[in-house]
C-alpha cells in the first residue's frame, strides 16, 4: 500500500511514524529497562490502604484514617509508579508525603512500606545520599510533631514515647541496610557481567587473530611457491618448454594443496567442533616443504641436534608453521638461493633456527624480518610459552630463532595461559 503513494506522502508518512508511536506502539520502557511496575504498585496501593485501615482500629491513641489520610496515602502509593524512571525525586515525595500524615496523626502501620520501597529504589539506583537524607529528614520531623509540635497538632494527647521513636529509627536503619546489600549485590552482578561480556570479546578477538593467522600460514607459503614458478614459467615457456612444463605442475600441487588446507580451516569453523579430514600438519612433513622450497629455487638443508622424540600436536604445529614462515620469508624476501633449518631437541625445548645467507630483497615496499609472518610466529609460540627472535645475523643474511617448550608452560609470557588462546582448527581435533 505505501509503495503505490507518491514519494512525499511516503517521507511524510515516515516522519510521522517517527515522531509519533501507533497504538501497537510498545509502551516506553523505565529506568532499569523494565515497563512502568503498575501491578506491583497497584498491590501495594490496595494493601496500605486496607492495612492502614485495620491498623486504625488498634490505636485509639491516632486520628482515624478519613478521606484525607487515604489521599495521602494514594499519593505516596502512585508516586511509586516511577520509582524505577525517577528514583530522587520519588524517593523524597514519598517521604515527604507520609511525613505530612504523621503530621495529621493518621495511625501508623502499612504505610512505612512506602517508604521502604522508595528508599530501595533510590538506594538500588546509586543515589544513596538523597535516600538517606530522606529518611533522616522524616525521621526528624516526626521527632519534630511528637515531642515539640503536638501542642498544635492532632491528637494533642502529648509527646509520643520514646521507645517508639527508638522503633522507627531501627525500623529506617534496616530498611537502608537491606537497600544498600541489594545494590552491593546488584553492583557485583553488574561487575560480572561486564568481565564476562570483557571477556567474550576477548575470545572473539582471539578467534578472529587465529584465523587470520592460520590463513596467513597456509596461504603465503603457497603463493609465494605459486608466484615463483609462475615467473619461472613464463620465463621459460619459449626457449625451455619441458622446465616450464614443470613449473607449472608445481602451481597445480601447491595450489591443491592450499585450497585443501583452507578448506579444512573452513569447514572447521562452520562446523564448530568437528574433526578435521586430515591430520595437523608437523614436522613429519617437513620433507614435503623443504620440496616445495627446492621447487621454488630454495636449497634448503635440514640438521637435526639431539635425540627426536614425538612432539605435543600443539607444539608440533607450531613448528611446522614456523618453519614454513621462516623459509616463505626468505623465498619472498632474501636474494639467497640456500636456507639451514636446524631443529635442536633438548629435554624441556625445541630450539628452530633457520638461516640464509641473503642479503635481503625490497618486495612490495615491505622490510625483511617484518609483516604479519613474523608477528604471527611469535604469537604461536607465546601461546605455547615460547619466543621467538628473528633480526639480521652479524656475517650478513638473516636468522629466526624459535624455541617452543615441550610441557605446557603455567604463565606464559604476556600474561595469557596457553589453554585460553583458541586453538588451531587441526589443534581442535
């Protein structure tokens, strides 16, 4: 129907929705996000109006409750309605009403409920010294009537006891003690809460730097393989044709390969959960990426120090993404055309280092030993409790240095416990 009205009646139409709400409208919501409490007042008005009536009838010593008392009565119960909205102004209204019917002697009973509720929602609201003035100033001004002003006021039979001023204080100090542990309550709920929203958009944060970084490491590597024997290629196509023809098969491996790795880290993420297809890559399959390395005009060479024993999946992932980071930089940065991996097994570590004799090659604007390979290496092996150094070696190329821990580390630094960083999708297996 609004499609077939011409385009000013439709903004019109529009603005006037805006401004003012339909009838189906939802009813405008309180302070605390609730609607306006209208049974919980009505019940409360009902009760104080039929408690106070039979409280009447058991102090001859008061003024019977009359239409007066009663319309004292109503308005304090009303102003309740918006205690949740104007929990100040409410609270000092309601006070200032049932002192005005103490002043006209009405009997005492259900109506220091209205007090209390609307003490405990300023109170439960954080303004505790508008509360406490409240009801200090009616204790007061009953102090005031009973013992000073009652000459001149209704029912003039004299001062009222103490003992009963001693009821009322009592009476006010518990209704401000129940108030002030609702809203230490309430305030450590809240408090809570917030760590647990804190710390959900942690672990969001976290997921989203896994995967960012696990698609950096199954990518990169690939490409740079990919881009290599891609100007290989094209180099060759005409006076080499069987080198090229080569090249190419290289593409088609390498780029099978990633698309299966990114397709697992896809379907990992769809299906929460879930087992892999294929096993967490490790350093049993170095051998295929130093192959890769050598099809990208690499000669890597790898020595291993100290007796090799079976590595946790955590830190057997980290090595082989490390590994593969290492030599993708020097593939795509470094002028060297050889590379030494040397995996170094202690009792309580894995040391990597992988070297090149560079010298270092400007691609894209980008230094070498910086970019998200890096960052991403050392964010692997803090994650396990480990570092990671990487920077220009003395004698000209470059070196990374990585040194994984064999048992889980209690306090890893950057403060962060291993088991609180997401694992890898293959780690989730």
């Amino acid at each position: 129907m609004d499609n077939a009205r011409p385009q000013w009646v439709r903004r019109g139409l529009g603005r006037l929705r805006g401004r003012w709400p339909s009838p189906a409208h939802e009813e405008p919501r309180g302070w605390a996000g609730t609607r306006l409490p209208w049974l919980s007042t009505l019940a409360v008005t009902v009760f104080v109006l039929v408690g106070s009536g039979f409280a009447g009838h058991n102090q001859p010593d008061r003024v019977p409750l009359d239409s007066l008392g009663r319309t004292l009565l109503v308005v304090g119960a009303v102003l309740l309605l918006f205690r949740h909205r104007f929990p100040r102004a409410v609270c000092l209204c309601v006070a200032a009403s049932v002192a005005v019917y103490f002043a006209a002697g009405f009997p005492y009973g259900p109506v220091f409920l209205l007090v209390a509720l609307g003490t405990f929602a300023a109170i439960v609201a954080g303004y505790r010294v508008v509360a406490w003035s409240a009801v200090a100033g009616l204790w007061l001004s009953h102090l005031l009537v009973a013992h000073w002003l009652y000459r001149w006021l209704p029912p003039r039979d004299g001062p009222a006891p103490w003992s009963q001023e001693l009821f009322i204080a009592v009476l006010v100090v518990a209704v401000v003690a129940v108030s002030e542990l609702v809203r230490v309550r309430r305030e450590q709920l809240a408090k809570a809460r917030a760590e647990r929203a804190a710390a959900e958009r942690r672990r969001a944060d976290e997921e989203r730097l896994r995967i960012a970084r696990e698609l950096h490491d199954v990518l990169a590597h690939s490409i740079s393989v990919i881009n290599v024997q891609a100007g290989v290629g094209l180099a060759l196509l005409d006076s080499d044709p069987e080198q090229a023809r080569s090249a190419l098969s290289t593409i088609k491996s390498a780029s099978k390969e990633a698309l299966g790795e990114v397709r697992q880290v896809l379907d990992t993420l769809r299906a929460r959960g879930a087992a892999p297809r294929a096993p967490a890559p490790g350093l049993d399959r170095l051998p295929e990426l130093t192959e890769q390395a050598t099809g990208a005009g690499l000669d890597v060479s790898v020595r291993t120090e100290g007796r090799r024993v079976a590595l946790p999946p955590g830190a057997d992932l980290a090595a082989f993404r490390i590994v593969q980071e290492a030599l993708t930089n020097i593939v795509r940065h470094s002028g060297s055309r050889t590379a030494l991996v040397r995996l170094g097994y202690a009792p309580s570590e894995l040391e990597i280092q992988v070297d090149d004799d560079g010298p270092a090659t400007s691609e894209a604007g980008e230094p070498a030993g910086g970019g998200n390979g890096l960052v991403g290496m050392r964010e692997r092996a803090a994650a396990l409790g480990g570092t990671v150094e990487a920077g220009p070696r003395p004698d000209g190329g470059f070196r990374v240095v990585a040194r994984i821990p064999l048992a889980p580390a209690e306090n890893p630094p950057g403060g962060a416990d291993p088991g609180t960083v997401a694992p890898t999708a293959e780690e989730e297996s």
